[in-house]
C-alpha cells in the first residue's frame, strides 16, 4: 500500500512519521508559512506545497498578499492553493469571502488544484462556483469532508470536486461518493492513521483495492490535473 497524505501542515509531515505514507501534500494557513513551506520542500522532494490564507487568519493579511501569492504561484507549476475557504463560526465573514475570491481566482486563472476549508458555508461556497464555468475550474478538494446529504449531492454535480476524508469523516456517507474522489488526510494530526482510514473505507465500499483509487486520485491533484 503508498499513501499520499492529501492535506498536512508545516508541523507534521506525516511521510516522517507514518507508515505507508510515501508523500504529503502541506497547506499554509498565513502569509508567514510561505517561505517556511519552500524551504521545506527544497529539503524534501515528497512534500507537495499548497499556499494560501486561511479563513481563521485573515483578520492579519496584508493587502498585497495577493500579489506576494501569485509571484509565489508563478515561480513553480507544482505549487497548489489552501488552505482557503470560509468558516462561519468565525468573525469577518465578508473579509473571508473577499480573500476567498482573490486566492480562487489566482487557482483559476493558474490552474492550480485548491484545497478548500468550509465550515457553515456551503451556500457562500457553491454561488461562487456558479461564477465560473465549472468546465475551467482546477481541482477543488473539500478538505475533511464531513457535509451533510445535501450538501454532498450538490457537490457531486461538479466534476472538479475531490472529498479529502479525515478521521471525523470515514462514516459521512463513503458509500455515495465515487472511488475517483476519494482523498484521505491526516490534518497535520498525529492520531491519525492513513492506513487505518483507508481500510475502512475499503470496508464500507467492499473494495479491496480503494487504496490504489486513493493513491492515484491524489498523484492527478498534486499534478493540478
């Protein structure tokens, strides 16, 4: 069995730590992470960068993040987008859907594959898609998916959508989301195994080989297609 952890952070690069685990896809949360992410992967060729501002930081963004990004973007095809998204239960809800917009549209116009937070929000999130036209849109991992049904059907009309699965969300309806969608990750939490996370969800599919579905699903994201 090779995993790719499909959403990890600076502090736990679970191909280190865990077995089976051959790579990790590591998101930025602030502007700060940035260099510290670059130098990461210049020591290690199995980390895969994404960079972004999340929804829980954007009260300390600078103005001209957006152009500090796109620089960033532009320097390297491999680089992705995230964490970003919008989070309800968080204050400045306006400024999260601006800085939300500004980082898509980069992922958009750079056909980047984007690893989006979204708690509470699905609404905000799905009348931005509809923006666009869903045949141009990058890859958009919903990162530790755990929507409800309603949620989970409107999200499975777009063919641009990956549900990277976490440890809250082995249960949260597997059995309806097809094996070319299916991520698992890690979170940048040490409790939690990839391994174990994709034997049950083997189990609940009743397909022996969902690792190999897994593995290559996250190779196309890290690859923005």
């Amino acid at each position: 069995m090779k995993i790719i952890d499909a959403h990890s952070h600076i502090d736990y690069i679970t191909h280190i730590y865990q077995k089976n685990v051959v790579g990790t896809v590591c998101c930025t949360t602030e502007e700060r992470q940035w260099s510290q992410l670059i130098n990461l992967m210049n020591q290690d060729k199995y980390i895969y960068g994404a960079f972004g501002i999340h929804p829980w930081f954007v009260d300390s963004v600078n103005d001209d993040f957006d152009i500090k990004l796109k620089k960033i973007l532009q320097s390297d095809s491999n680089y992705m987008v995230g964490e970003i998204g919008i989070d309800k239960y968080k204050p400045d809800i306006d400024k999260q859907l601006d800085i939300f917009i500004k980082q898509f549209d980069l992922a958009v116009s750079l056909k980047r594959t984007v690893f989006l937070h979204c708690v509470g929000a699905w609404d905000k999130i799905l009348h931005v898609f509809k923006e666009y036209n869903s045949l141009q849109l990058p890859f958009v991992v919903a990162h530790n998916f755990n929507a409800n049904q309603d949620i989970l059907d409107k999200l499975l009309r777009y063919d641009f959508i990956k549900f990277s699965i976490g440890i809250n969300g082995i249960n949260c309806r597997i059995e309806r989301i097809p094996c070319d969608k299916i991520l698992v990750e890690t979170d940048g939490k040490s409790n939690v195994s990839l391994t174990n996370n994709i034997k049950q969800i083997a189990k609940i599919k009743n397909i022996d080989n969902i690792d190999k579905f897994i593995f290559d699903n996250t190779q196309r994201i890290i690859q923005n297609g």
